[in-house]
C-alpha cells in the first residue's frame, strides 16, 4: 500500500491564482480530511468528507473548495489564492469516524502564495 | 468544545536523558488520546494512542497514560536519542456529531537530542 499520497509536494502561487491539491489513498478509507499547518498553531481542519459524495466544512473552510467523486480521492481547490494561505497543507484518512481509529497522514504539501 | 494544550518547547536533552512532554485535553464525554510525530520535512505519524481511561499506549520506547480524573495524556521516555529530534503532537478525537469526527491538535513541542 502506498497509504496517503498527495501531489504536489511544493507549489509557489502568485496571488489570485488557482490550483488543485491532489491526495489520494488506497486502504478504502471512508473518512479523509485536509488540514493546515501554520507555526504555533498546531493544525486546523479545512473541510471532510465521510464518505464519496459527501464533505462538510471545518474550522477554517474560506477560501477552499473540496469534491469527493470516489473513495480514494479527496482534492482541496484553492480558487484564487491569497497570501494568508501560504500554508503546508496535510491530507489525512482513516478507515471509519470512530474516536480510536488512528488518521493517517500525507506527506504534505507546501504552498507558498507571493 | 473539545482542545488540547501541551508543553511549549522548544525543549532541548542530552542523549540517554528522560523525556516528559506534558498533554491535557479538555473535551466532553470519552475521546481516544494521541501522540504524533512529525519528522523534519516529513508528514505526522502515529506515535502511539490510547482509547479510554488507563490504558497505556506504547511505542518506540515512548508511552503515555490515559488519565481521566487528571485529563492529562503525558508522553515519556526513557533515554532519548538523537533520532528521537522531531516536533510531537497531542491530539484528541471524539464523536458528538458535526465536526466532531476530526482529531484537536496541540500546537507541538519541538525537541532536539543532542549527541
């Protein structure tokens, strides 16, 4: 198994650009996620998605667009990107919602918005 | 709602040094407990967890204890390694319905072993 894959691994945007973060995973996991890393602060999610055709927001969603169409893919759109988004951004997936299944995580991915 | 809040690091040991991070959590009802590591340039991994009162996750040489009536998740370690340098999360996952299906991170503590 590959586990969580995401693409690309480094990115630099000018402002109001658009893009794609990829992630996908091959353990048929229903649940994925995509969070935020910003230093001090821990990581913050950005939208879920408890199974394919079905996200909902997190804590921090502005800004962000995400799609479920299948069960290994989880893509987090950025529609016109800002510098306040300069980010590493992880996705993370685990088998069901449970509280004691373990999320694994994305290598992830490195946005830097100029 | 539910958080987590752990030591402030940076936190710097001396190799074969004993190793506490401190964690507690605020969150009602009975979340499952997590360490995580996060290796320079890498993605977070599992560490170990715990999924109610008193259990103790383990791994690695690493544990922590579930406690309840102290709401506390403290990760130790015997004798650190230089390997062992990397940011550790606390994190917490409890279901209550909406956004609840998502792990609370602390914010990390970043420890450097030192040959």
């Amino acid at each position: 198994n590959a586990g969580v894959t995401q693409t690309p691994k480094f990115q630099v945007l000018k402002t109001g650009q658009s893009m794609t973060l990829q992630c996908a995973q091959d353990m048929n996991h229903e649940y994925m996620s995509w969070y935020r890393q910003d230093p001090g602060m821990g990581l913050r999610l950005i939208h879920y998605s408890v199974g394919a055709g079905i996200t909902d927001q997190g804590e921090v969603p502005n800004g962000y667009n995400v799609s479920r169409s299948t069960t290994e893919d989880f893509p987090l759109r950025l529609l016109s990107a800002a510098p306040s988004q300069t980010s590493v951004y992880f996705c993370a997936s685990s088998y069901g919602t449970r509280p004691q299944e373990t999320q694994y995580f994305g290598p992830g991915t490195r946005l830097l918005v100029l | 709602g539910n958080s987590v809040t752990q030591m402030e690091g940076p936190v710097t040991l001396s190799e074969e040094a004993f190793l506490t991070i401190n964690c507690t959590y605020t969150a009602t009802g009975y979340p499952s407990l997590f360490w995580y590591v996060q290796y320079p340039g890498e993605g977070l991994q599992l560490l170990l967890k715990a999924t109610k009162a008193d259990d103790k996750g383990s791994n690695k040489g690493f544990e922590a204890t579930y406690r309840k009536e102290t709401t506390s998740f403290h990760l130790e370690k015997g004798s650190v390694q230089v390997s062992d340098s990397a940011v550790y999360f606390c994190a917490l996952r409890q279901n209550s319905g909406g956004s609840n299906y998502k792990l609370t991170f602390g914010k990390g503590t970043l420890l450097t072993v030192n040959p």
